[in-house]
C-alpha cells in the first residue's frame, strides 16, 4: 500500500473508529430540576462556565514560555450546569479555563495543581478488589522531598474528588512530579502539586494535550469538560510552506445530551430511523450514519446539541489559508471531519498526525501536505491541517460524518459543528507562525521502519458481560497479552503485564476479539503502522493512538493491526500504561502496564 492509499484508509478506518458502551445517561428532568435548584440555593457559581449554542467560536488563551521556562498554576474545579451535568475545568490566576500551553524544545515546564472540586461531583473511582493490598500500601516511584509530596505520589487514584495530570504524547519520564498517572493523585483540599519538567530537546513540534488520567474517574473528568491543548513550537522550521500562516486551535469535546429524550430530526432524506438501544440501554449504532447520537459534541466550548444541532460559528477572512490544528478531547466519540463548501468536500491540507509532522524523519526533511477530503480522528487523536477559507457570502460549514462503530459501539451519526463565516473584517487569529523560522536540524536516529524488531508481542482486546446470564449487566473490558489469563486492570497491583529495554524496538500486533472498534494508546512513546488487518501499510509518519477494526462475529481471522513501538527513548524509562483510549473502557479494565527497564548491559570482555 503506497504513502497516498495508506491514509485514505486511515481516515476511514484507523481514524474513524468505534464508540463505547455503558454511557451515562442523560438525567430525566425532574433530577435535571433539583440539581439546578440545588446548586442555586448554595448560591455557588458556576466556574466551569460553557457558552450558548450557536456563539462564535473563541480561541483558547495563549500561556507561552519565556527564557526558557513555562511557570504556571492550574486549579481543578468542578460544579453541575443547568441540565444537571457535571462540568469539570482547569482554571488559570486569572481566570481562563484550560489555557493553550506553548512550549519550545528544550523548555522547563513547572505547573503547580490545586484541587478545589467538589469530591461528590468529581466521582469516585473503584475500590480494590477485596484480598488486594489498599492504596496505603504503596510506595512512590521516586525518592521525593516532604512527606506530603510522598504521600500523592504514592496514594493512586480510588479516592472520590482525586485527580491528576497527564500530558499526552510528550515523552517525558512516567515518574512523581513528571508524567505518573499511577500513584500521583491529588486530593480535594490537599496542598497544591508541583509537576516539573523538561520538554526534550528533539521533540517533534506539534499539537499534545493535557487531561486527567484517574483510573475509574477518567471519563467523567474528561467528559465534563478537563482538557487542554499543548503545542511544542516550531513546526514551521520543518515545514517551512507554513511560515506566517494565521494558526487556529480547536478542541472537540462530548459530554451527556442535553436533550436525551427528543426524538431525532428529520433530515433532507426523509424520516431518521428509530432510535435503538443495547444492553445497557444505550444508544446504539444504527449502521444508517443518522439516528440519536451517543453524546453532544463542543467546540471550544460551544455546544452543538441534538436534535437539532445549531451550528457553532468560524470567523475567518475570505480565502485566508491558516493551519487549523484540532483536538479530540472527547472520552469516547469519533471524529470523520468534512470542510464542505456548498455541500461540495474540499481538501485538507494534512501538515501533522498525533504531534508528529509528516516531515519528521519519515520524508527526509523534505515539505510535503498531503490533501485529503476527510480526516478520522479517534479520542485522544490530534491532526494538523491547511485550510483555505471560503469566498465571502460562499455557504461553508466543518461537519463530522458518520463513523462505523460496530454493532457493540454506540451511534456516531453526521452532524454539523459549526458554520465558517467569511468576512474581510474577521478578527486576525491569536497566533501566527514564524515568517522567518530558525534553522532547525532533525535528529540522526534511524527511522523506525528502517529498524529491525528484537521481538513480536501479541495482544487483543475483548469483552464480557459481568453475568452472562444477564444481557443488562455491566460490561467489563480486557487488554490481554496473547497467552494470558484476560483479567481487568488492577490499579492496587505494580506488576507490569510486559517488560521491555529501553533502546529496543519490537513489533506488536493488536487483535480486536469484540464486535466495537477500540483505539489502542500507549503512553511515552510513539509507533509505526506497519500492517492494517494484514495488509502492508506505508504511512511514513509516527503516531501515539490507532483504531482497531471491529470483528464481525463470525469471521475466523480476527481484525488486527501490526505496530513497530520505539523504546529508544531513554525519558521512557519507567513504568506506564497502554489502553483503550475510549476512557470507559479504560475505565472498565481496558487497560495493562509496560515497565521499560534501562538498557541490558553488555558483558565486558572475557567474562
């Protein structure tokens, strides 16, 4: 499969992927009433404030680094809207909820956390199974000053209100202070948290993002709102065809319908189909691209609500061309997106994948935009594209399409996100590219496909009923090593389920043994694509998160996908996890730990 189909196929299948089961639904409105009337006879306000359906889309604050160094304070807030939902945010000094933090290679990054939630709406994470040692009994993974440090960094996350950091897609060490999502948790009202750390020097520049990682919290955290976007600068010094462009971030979040019991639309093609519900009476995929969907989708905080999905709106001058880079913070929705002009899809420019710049090792150095007319983007994904704004008065609109979740995955119909608005008096985008970029040098490390593999692992995602008996029961999901006993994650237990070196490449392959699609994640280092359900792939770009195509119940070869993971990394050195990155199935169990040992040394001569 060559550079060109390989990405097509990505977008439709690697990008566009599954939902998930066992979604909260949405509260009927007698329980939405008392909740509002509760949080209104507290007289407490509403820090986590969301803007009304159809508003212009703002841009995210900017926090940028200088000298050298990124300081800033993050508190984690919490409350309950007028529908009844919660909201969750991180909240700046002064006011802005979850700032754009800007960062160059090399940079020092200090952020001290407070947690300021309320501990009954942050939810609670599951206890330890019983016969599991407690999370009292564990240690911190490194030395720390101040017992109070030592305690966070060695409490886990099974208290009600906890909550962390985790930067996705930066390679920076999983320890206390740095990137722990597995003993680091804050509590509400403990002292404030000081994570500090060093963006590495060759890191590709390109669009992360941080979020909560609490293990049976995750999703509610994320899904009310606790996302922000990260940006290592300097793209435009390996792709100089951007230099000076106007650049735009967008961040897409889902979060419980608003209204969770209209019944759907008609659209232009006539009566939607009924609504269909799973087990756990949750809507389900109709297979038709239209329907009730699982959740509501924001952009920067503008809602698009069903049923009738006002749009939000895109102010950009006519024929601008800017870099749009996007962001899908949701926990559990699939992103198909179309830039529409007229009804007619028009091509994206494809600059970045997941933080990585197609540039980056894969194509030499050489500038190369690959124009695509769709682009998938699972949770946790990110992808940075070129955009060339309409005429004035030209009806334009960014839509996502429908994305086949399976017959297990929830319902990801077509959906309009926002209407683009070409005026000559468009404000100008908060930030721009460099015109002139500093030379920059790419690393010599060898290209990961041109490396050769120490080992091949194998594993699969699956799931099951807690009580077969029972098609109502939760469901509870694995990631198995092929070979093992499948067992959920256990948050109390340090065991890593693989051990590798640090400097060695293997090739993993990911089977999907359940009938919803499942996008696989690890943290600290990136992958190569290497084979899509068994057929080559040349993609030529890095990528932290990859969907895993559904089975079908009945075909003998279940779908997989082949992965060279880089362990070159010495910032990996640690212990950290791999999941599903649809956050209720991490939730759920989806999820096992890899400990990267440093590397093996080798005898000294004659012994």
């Amino acid at each position: 499969m060559n550079f060109r189909r390989s990405l097509v196929c990505f977008g439709i299948f690697v990008f566009g992927g599954a939902a998930a089961r066992q979604k909260t639904p949405g509260q009927p409105p007698q329980i939405q009433a008392k909740q509002s009337a509760a949080v209104a006879a507290a007289g407490r306000a509403e820090v986590c404030s969301r803007l009304a359906a159809g508003a212009t889309v703002p841009e995210p604050e900017d926090l940028r680094s200088r000298d050298g160094l990124l300081r800033l304070t993050l508190t984690f807030h919490s409350g309950i809207d007028a529908a009844g939902r919660k909201t969750f945010c991180y909240v700046d000094d002064d006011g802005r909820q979850e700032p754009t933090l800007r960062v160059q290679p090399g940079d020092n990054v200090v952020i001290t956390l407070k947690n300021e939630a309320i501990a009954a709406e942050a939810g609670s994470a599951p206890q330890p199974p019983t016969g599991i040692k407690n999370d009292a009994a564990r240690k911190p993974i490194i030395e720390d000053t101040g017992a109070a440090a030592r305690e966070v960094c060695a409490s886990g996350g099974t208290k009600t209100g906890s909550t962390n950091l985790h930067f996705h897609g930066i390679t920076i060490p999983p320890v206390c202070h740095q990137d722990d999502v597995l003993h680091t948790a804050v509590q509400p009202g403990d002292a404030a948290f000081e994570y500090r750390f060093q963006i590495p020097k060759d890191e590709p520049p390109g669009l992360y993002w941080y979020h909560p990682h609490i293990h049976g919290s995750t999703k509610v955290q994320v899904m009310g709102g606790a996302s922000g976007a990260l940006i290592v600068e300097g793209i435009e010094r390996v792709k100089p065809e951007l230099s000076g462009l106007p650049e735009r971030v967008f961040v897409i979040r889902d979060q419980n319908l608003l209204n969770p019991n209209a019944e759907p639309s008609p659209d232009a093609t006539g009566k939607m189909p009924p609504v269909v519900l799973d087990a756990d009476g949750d809507v389900k995929n109709t297979g038709t691209g239209t329907g009730k969907p699982a959740l509501d989708l924001s952009l920067n905080f503008v809602p698009v609500p069903y049923p009738n999905y006002p749009p939000a709106v895109i102010r950009m001058k006519p024929g601008e061309r800017q870099l749009w880079r996007v962001l899908n913070a949701s926990a559990i929705t699939y992103m198909s997106l179309q830039l529409l002009f007229q009804g007619q899809a028009q091509a994206m420019g494809v600059v970045a994948v997941d933080g990585m710049p197609l540039s980056h090792h894969s194509l030499g150095g050489a500038a190369k935009v690959l124009w695509q007319k769709h682009l998938g983007i699972p949770p946790g994904g990110r992808i940075e594209f070129l955009v060339t704004g309409p005429a004035e008065g030209l009806e334009a609109s960014l839509v996502t399409r429908s994305v086949n979740t399976g017959p297990g995955g929830e319902n990801d119909p077509t959906r309009p996100l926002a209407t683009i608005v070409a005026k000559a008096d468009a404000p100008e985008p908060r930030s721009r590219l460099q015109a002139v970029p500093t030379a920059t040098t790419l690393t010599d490390t060898a290209w990961l496909g041109d490396v050769q593999p120490v080992r091949t692992r194998k594993l699969y995602f699956s799931e099951v009923l807690q009580d077969p008996k029972d098609p109502n029961s939760p469901t509870t999901f694995f990631l198995t090593v092929d070979g093992e006993t499948p067992k959920a994650f256990d948050m109390s237990s340090d065991i890593p389920n693989i051990v590798a070196h640090q400097g060695d490449v293997e090739d993993w392959i990911i089977e999907n043994r359940s009938q919803e699609l499942h996008a696989f994640h690890i943290h600290q280092v990136h992958f190569l694509l290497l084979e899509f359900f068994g057929l080559p792939v040349n993609e030529g770009i890095l990528r932290d998160t990859v969907n895993v195509p559904f089975w079908d119940g009945k075909n003998s070869v279940y779908p997989r996908v082949k992965l060279r993971m880089d362990f070159r990394d010495p910032n990996a050195i640690g212990l950290f996890p791999y999941h599903c990155h649809l956050l209720e199935h991490e939730d759920s169990g989806m999820m096992g730990l890899i400990r990267l040992d440093p590397p093996v040394s080798s005898p000294a001569p004659g012994k």
